[in-house]
C-alpha cells in the first residue's frame, strides 16, 4: 500500500472516481468535490499495488484566531475506508500519514471533529482528544457547533509547533470557532 497526496483539482481522473465512489459509501450525497477551494483542500489516497483506492481522505487548512491568538489550522474531512478493507489498518495507516503531513506542512494545530464511537481509532493513529472542546463551523453569522442536538462529536487535535504547544492549554473547554464557511460546515 502507497499514501499518494494531490492537490484537490490534481487527483488524476482514474483515482478521482475510486475516491468519489468510496466517499459515497461512506458519505452519501457528499459529491466529487466536496470543499470549498479557499480551504486549500488536499486528497490523500492509501492506494493497493494494484491501484485500488482502500481509503481516502481530505485535509483542510486556515488561519483560526482563538485566544488572542492567530493558528495555521488543518484538519481532516471526509474519512472514507472501502468496506472490504474496513479492519485491516488502512484507515489508520492513511490517518496516521495525514497526521504527520499535517505536522510538515507548517500547520500549528490539527482539528476536526468525529463521532464519539471514532475516538478510539483516531487516537489509536496518533491524535488526541481536546477534553470539552467545541468546534464552531459555519461562519460567524450561521455558526454550526459540534455540540449542536443530535450530534454526538468529540474535538480531537494535534499541536505541532512549539507556539501551538506553548498555547495548548487555551484549547480544552472552550469553543473553537474554526467557520471554514457555507460550503464545510465543520470539517
């Protein structure tokens, strides 16, 4: 298995539709391209020698004030595995490769939110549980909070910089407000 990363309007047509496909298994109605290009959305593919896309997922990034302070955020969106190879650690390969190129693109902190019931396996490919944390998507006018009814969402999180690292202590119990906007709600 090969980790392969695009630029969202790069992903080479055949990979392209084996993304879009295993998205729609796991996200239906979520469509071809998803994001809104000011995130700078990238793809990343966990790809079979054969060529068969098994998971895939997308990172997003923008600058988040919080705190007084102005972060480089990214974080993940999308998170698909194809069900015949659900249990077999591609998911987690593909996350943990994500979390370490969020790491090495300058980002200061990784966020994004996942069903409780996920907890285990995001913190199994490294990333951490920000305790009591909200993130509020959307934008300021229509936010979009992850505790909002009828979701049932945990914040994780990676601090990559020493800035971040210094800061982290500003993250748990608070409300993030991330508003990537109309188009990813909450990545």
């Amino acid at each position: 298995m090969r980790v392969v990363t695009y630029a969202e309007p790069e992903v080479p047509s055949e990979l392209r539709a084996q993304a879009t496909a295993l998205r729609e298994q796991a996200w239906p109605g979520l469509g071809a391209s998803p994001h809104d290009r000011a995130l700078n959305p990238v793809v990343m593919l966990l790809v079979s020698p054969e060529g068969e896309v098994t998971a895939a997922l997308d990172i997003l990034s923008k600058d988040l004030e919080h705190g007084g302070r102005t972060y480089r955020a990214a974080g993940l969106s999308a998170v698909a595995t194809a069900e015949a190879h659900r249990g077999k650690g591609n998911g987690r390969q593909l996350v943990a490769a994500a979390r370490e190129a969020i790491a090495q693109s300058g980002a200061d902190v990784g966020l994004f939110t996942c069903d409780r019931p996920l907890r285990g396996f995001y913190e199994s490919a490294g990333w951490s549980v920000l305790q009591d944390a909200v993130l509020v998507g959307g934008t300021p006018q229509e936010p979009f909070p992850s505790d909002r009814p009828g979701f049932d969402k945990v914040t994780m999180a990676g601090f990559f910089t020493e800035r971040a690292r210094r800061h982290a202590d500003a993250f748990p119990g608070s409300r993030i407000g991330l508003y990537p906007g109309e188009i990813d709600r909450l990545w």
